[in-house]
C-alpha cells in the first residue's frame, strides 16, 4: 500500500491536493480524503469529480 500511497499522492499534487488519508474496503472501493494544496477553501463536488476521473 505505500507504492499505492506514493502514486496517489503525486497525482493528487499535480492537480493542486494533498493526500490526507486512504481507505481501502471491500468489492474494489478505495476512499481517498483529499484537502487543497493552499488551504484557502474547502473540498466542493467540483474537486471530488476532479480527482475522480
């Protein structure tokens, strides 16, 4: 899980979050909590779709 971690961090951070926490549970799910890079606002649906594509 930390390659996983380390992948997803970057990507995170090229597209402007941090990586705060991952989950992994059953039949595939993977939760990913994301924050801003800046701190200047919080996390909308717009970032959630952002990071999920």
């Amino acid at each position: 899980m930390a390659n996983e971690q380390v992948l997803i961090a970057d990507a995170l951070k090229s597209l402007g979050y941090l990586l705060v926490d991952i989950e992994r549970e059953g039949r595939g799910l993977l939760r990913v909590t994301i924050e801003n890079i800046d701190f200047e606002r919080p996390i909308d649906i717009t970032d959630c779709e952002k990071v999920s594509r």
